[in-house]
C-alpha cells in the first residue's frame, strides 16, 4: 500500500460490501470536503468531519486497484477558516475517509488541491 494512502471507513466498506453482495448500489466517490477539525482520525467510528466548511465535486480516477480522489480548495471558498481535515464523500453520503492535515491558512488567490488514495 502507498505510504500516501488511506483507510476506508467502516461505514463505506460496509456500503460496498453490500453494493457486492447486489443488496444496494455500488457507491460512488462524489465530493472532497474541507474542515477546519483537528480529532485524529478512527476509520472505525468517523462518519463525517468534525467541523466541515467546503465541499466541491470530486475528481476520480482508478489505476488498477487505486482510486485516486482530488479536490481543490479555492482560497475564497476558505475564507477565514484554518484547513485542518480532508475527506471524501460518496455520492449516498457515506464518508469514504479522511485525512488530518497540519494546520493551513488561505489567502483569497490561493488554492489547495489534495489526493486522497484507497487501495483494495
């Protein structure tokens, strides 16, 4: 596994699990959303981010058995609020996972683009 990649939660392996089994649909890598919480993160209880400020729509791709997700935050969209947790959604609403990042601030022309990596 890349040293960048990272854990799916419960709640969406659980989701897949199902999507499998042909008990719901498979769901999909939909948004990157931006937080300004700082709780380490627990795959095994987080379902949202602590305290989320921005969501964009999420850029995916898959090579192999990697999904890449990107999302970009403009520094407008930020505002005041310090960058501290990043993570994606699927398009049910179920958080795919997140990452707690050091502590980032924006000025309004500034952007922040972030992969967050799964491996299966």
């Amino acid at each position: 596994m890349p040293t960048n990649s990272i854990a799916a939660t419960i709640a969406y392996r659980s989701a897949v699990a199902l999507a499998v089994a042909g008990a719901a649909p498979q769901p999909v890598a939909a948004y990157v959303a931006f937080g300004s919480g700082d709780r380490p993160y627990s795959p095994d209880s987080d379902e949202d981010l602590q305290a989320e400020f921005h969501r964009v729509i999420a850029e995916a791709s898959a090579s192999g058995p990697t999904l890449t997700v990107r999302g970009t935050l403009l520094g407008s969209a930020a505002g005041s609020h310090v960058l501290r947790e990043v993570g994606v959604f699927a398009n049910d609403g179920t958080l795919m996972g997140r990452r707690v990042v050091a502590p980032k601030e924006f000025e309004p022309e500034t952007e922040f683009e972030v992969d967050l990596v799964f491996e299966y």
